[in-house]
C-alpha cells in the first residue's frame, strides 16, 4: 500500500490537480471519496458507448485506445500513458457516452471520481479552472483543425487523415484498413493511394501489411 505522500505526489501529476497546493489537496481527499481501482494487463477498462459516469485518471501503466468508424470500415489504435485522464470531454454535455475503447497494456492504476465528487471538487479554484482549461483547450484545437491549409499533395492528405482520427498526433498508430476504403475517404484512386504509401514506406515513416498500415511515431511523420 502507498504512503498517503506518495499518493499525493500522484495526484499533483494529473492535469486536474496541476498547481494545486498540498494543503488544498490534503482538504479534498479529506473531503471526498476517492476511488482508487487496479486493473491486470489484457483487461478492457472502457468499451465503446460506455456511459461516462466517472472521472478516470490514469495514475500509472499504459493503456491501448482503439476508435471505429460508424460502419466499422476501418479502425484506428494508438496509445495512452500515464499520468492522464480519459476523455473528460464525454463527462458532460449531450451525450455522456465513451468513444474509444481502452484496454490495459500493462497493470494499470486508475482514481475515478464521480460527478457528484466532481462537484464537489470544482468548489477548489484550481481544480475548476484546470477542468476549464482542459475543455476549453480541446474545443479550440478542434476549431483551429477546420482553418488549416488543405494538403496539396496524396501524402500529406492520407496524413492529415490520421491525424484528424487520432487523440494525440504522436506516438504509434495502427490504421485498420483497406486501400479501396483509404481511396474513397480521400477520394481518389486505390491505384495512387498504394503509391503514396508505397512511397512512404521507402522513406521510413510507415510500415504496410495487408489492410494495416502501421506508423511507429506519429511525430515524425507529420514533420
């Protein structure tokens, strides 16, 4: 079992807790039932259309994020690190339901807090303005991605295409798909799309097997 100043140090990691003092975080957890879950790797913390009840931080360990298109045409996996938090955009608004489905690459540690501590918490300055600034943060990405220059070029459209499926634009990805679905999301050609990746994966960015296009760091290939 942790000592409570370890546990502590944990919290202040997380983006919710960022800059808060230990005498604030010392009245929270006080105040506010935390609960603290430990999950065993191959295990599916979150499927898809799970209702989100809770706040999730993951504390420590590495999880696996897989999304799938509506018609289940193509599917995208990347990774999740700790210390994090899980979608806290589905916590509120119209629909309150996950998007991705997480699975645990290795033991995983998670606090959730439910909405009732959630407000709870938000009487703390600190916390109420990082949750502010998380949500606020993804919207104006969000917005900013509609005014970017078009790609001019095969490349950088089946990159932008990643991207824009991705929650993060770094670290490995693996895109489940044909080049026949791959042509007709970008409009053009299975005969161009497998040049490009083709071309691509000369250069070293990305690595092809039948219907998987796998990309070792994101990062680099938008560079």
């Amino acid at each position: 079992m942790e000592s409570n100043s370890n546990i502590y140090e944990r919290l202040l990691e997380l983006p919710l807790f960022q800059g808060m003092s230990m005498a604030d975080l010392t009245t929270a957890v006080g105040q506010t039932p935390f609960g603290f879950h430990k999950f065993d790797a191959g295990t599916i913390i979150i499927t898809e259309g799970d209702t989100c009840d809770h706040l999730l931080f993951l504390l420590n360990g590495q999880l696996e994020v897989s999304a799938l298109a509506d018609d289940h045409g193509y599917e995208i996996i990347e990774q999740m690190k700790a210390p994090d938090i899980i979608q806290p955009e589905c916590f509120f608004g119209l629909t309150q339901r996950y998007t991705r489905t997480f699975r645990a690459i290795t033991p995983c540690n998670f606090l959730a807090l439910g909405k009732h501590e959630v407000n709870q918490l938000a009487d703390i300055y600190v916390f109420r303005l990082n949750l502010l600034n998380i949500l606020s943060t993804q919207s104006q990405k969000h917005q900013r991605r509609l005014w970017h220059p078009a790609a001019n070029n095969l490349q950088k459209r089946i990159i932008a295409f990643v991207e824009s499926h991705c929650l993060r634009p770094a670290g490995p990805k693996l895109l489940k798909i044909k080049m026949t679905r791959l042509a007709d999301e970008l409009n053009d050609s299975r005969l161009e799309i497998s040049r490009a990746l083709n071309q691509m994966q000369a250069e070293g960015l990305i690595q092809l097997r039948r219907g998987v296009i796998s990309i070792p760091a994101m990062e680099k290939l938008i560079m």
